[in-house]
C-alpha cells in the first residue's frame, strides 16, 4: 500500500507483566485487563455533496476492563467496592494508571479518568 491509515478504534491487552493503580493504591490481584479506545463521527451531508457521504469526528471515548483475584483486606478492591455502593457515587471518576512493565515504569503506559459502570464477583466452584 502507498500510504498509511490510522485506526480510530485501538484496543490493548493490559500485560500482566504490568500493574495497575487507582488513585495512588495499587490493585492487587491484578489478572489482565483491556483498554479501548473509540471515536464516532458525525454524518454532515448535504445534497450538494453529490451523494457523497462528508463526516467529521464526533466523541471519542475509552473503557477499561480489568480482571482481579479478590484479596480479603486489599485497599484497592475494597475501596472500589464502597465507591459502587456509596449514595455520592454519581459524578465521581478514578484516576487509573496502568504501567507495562512494573520493573520498568518508564516502558510506557496510560493514565485516564473513568467512570465505574460495573462491578462483579465470581466464584468458582
């Protein structure tokens, strides 16, 4: 090909080489996770496009989901539980940083606010 295109939807796997932190507390139990990012555009035609379709970028938006082995007295779990289940729950965001590699910080990685949308437990029989 002759020229390069750019995905606008990218997904990463979360290493489990890396670790993940909420606020300054580290998850424990950390499993894996995957992290997506995803822009919609916004359709501006007219019918002087000619039948051609014009659009621009509309919102973009990413969403993180992560996997944990729960840990009975964990700060992180913990807190993420009494966040859910807090009545001042609406309107409050985590800071979530996520580093590749936890022996080597500076390798790369991705800090961002989100808003939890779900929480679930499992149990294996």
């Amino acid at each position: 090909m002759a020229f390069t295109t750019t995905d606008i939807t990218n997904s990463y796997v979360l290493s489990n080489e890396g670790q993940l932190t909420i606020g300054s507390a580290k998850l424990g139990g950390y499993k894996s996770g995957s992290l997506t990012f995803q822009a919609e555009t916004v359709d501006n035609s007219t019918r002087d496009d000619q039948g051609w379709t014009k659009s621009n970028l509309g919102k973009r938006s990413a969403s993180l989901s992560v996997t944990f082995n729960k840990i009975d007295g964990d700060e992180c779990q913990e807190g993420l539980v009494t966040l859910f289940l807090s009545s001042t729950y609406a309107g409050k965001g985590l800071e979530v940083k996520f580093q590749q590699s936890a022996t080597e910080p500076t390798k790369g990685g991705f800090s961002g606010v989100f808003i939890l949308t779900n929480y679930s437990e499992s149990v294996g029989m």
